[in-house]
C-alpha cells in the first residue's frame, strides 16, 4: 500500500554497474574506508520504476531523486547513474530493505550526527492505483506544534526536516487542513500523529511533497 524511506548519508565506495553501488552511511574516513561496512543497493528500484511497471513494489530499495516544494531537490541524491553521479549525498532507503541487511549495516534514523525526531528523516509514497486519496502522493516527515484549532483546520508551527531540536531554528506557521491527503498524509495509519480535539498537539506531520509521475512521465 506505501513505501516508507529512511533518510540517511551515503559515501560511495563502489559502482557496479550504471545503477548499482555500494555506498557508506558513515563518514568512510572515521572506519579506514572498511569495505565490510558497504551497503549494496540498486537506485533504479525506485518507485517511479515500480509505478511504470519495470519492478514490483516490493522489490523497491530506494527513493526516488525528485523536485519537491520550491523547486528543492529531495530524496535519494546519490548517483543516480554513471557517468553523472554525486560522489556524496543523501540515501532513503526503503524500510523493509533496511531491515533485511544484516544488523551490523542497518542505518540508525536518525543519522549518527543529526539531532531530530526520527520522522524528520522519513518519508513516503503511496502506492498509486488504490482507493485511497493518498495514492500516487509523496509526504515528507517534519515536527509540527498545533496552536490553533477550527475544526479539522489547525493553524501549526512546522520546522524543517531535521531542525526541530535546533536552538534557532524558526518554525513556519501554515494553516493546514489535517483531513486533506492534498495537504498531508490523513487517512488510515497515518504516519502524521498531530490532530484535533483529543489527538496530540505536537509531534509528526508529514506534508505533501509531490506526486509519483504517471506512466507517461508526467506528475
């Protein structure tokens, strides 16, 4: 139904081919560039690949690179294919192939180094073709503080992704729509954990961020 990322550095260390590598999720420097702790991935399994039918979606490992709000470069920044490739970026790995590297490369979310709530390091994307007003949607993780309600509406102040815990960083105040998938990921097992009336007031809100392409390469 979803693919859920977790956001982590990545160092390449090895390419096998035009899309696959090996990359670190540690500064290679701190451990003497050991090639035991590389983590194998393919960055063609994607779910723009899965949503134009190439894979399955249970074979995706990685997100997509995307444009997301105001022009801003998200996801997966590694690569993403030989010859034009970054030597050093961010990696979302898909959280079901997380878990089937053995322990020891296991990424930790957050990142060693980054001071944040782990759901600022995440994001998501729904499967599209479902009945669900998610579907095709992308949402990214961020901390939010309801200060007001009306409704479902709630007037919140959102930080950036990874800045939450950050002794200047100046929250956004938006009002949002908590029910509104166009707006953020609302509906059944939601990874938003922030509502109205009895819900809490401060925690997850993962906001809309894009849309996967459909079948013609449009979004």
């Amino acid at each position: 139904m979803r693919c859920v990322f977790v956001g982590t550095a990545g160092f390449l260390g090895r390419i096998d081919s035009e899309t696959r590598c090996a990359f670190w999720a540690e500064e290679p420097v701190d451990h003497g560039f050991d090639p035991d702790r590389l983590i194998e991935v393919d960055l063609a399994n994607c779910p723009s690949a899965a949503a134009a039918k190439e894979i399955g979606w249970d074979d995706v490992e990685v997100d997509d690179c995307f444009t997301g709000p105001n022009g801003a470069v998200c996801g997966t920044t590694l690569g993403p294919r030989w010859p034009e490739l970054m030597l050093a970026g961010a990696v979302y790995l898909e959280r079901a192939f997380v878990a089937s590297l053995p322990e020891r490369l296991r990424p930790p979310c957050p990142p060693i180094g980054v001071t944040a709530h782990d759901y600022e390091c995440m994001t998501v994307v729904y499967w599209p073709d479902l009945a669900d007003p998610r579907a095709g949607n992308r949402y990214t993780g961020h901390h939010a503080d309801i200060v007001e309600e009306r409704g479902s509406l709630a007037k919140v102040e959102v930080y950036p992704p990874g800045r939450s815990q950050h002794a200047h960083t100046i929250p956004v105040r938006m009002w949002i729509d908590l029910a509104a998938a166009d707006q953020c990921d609302a509906g059944p097992d939601s990874l938003t954990t922030i509502g109205v009336g009895d819900a809490p007031k401060s925690g997850a809100l993962f906001l809309v961020s894009g849309q996967l392409p459909d079948r013609k390469g449009t979004p």
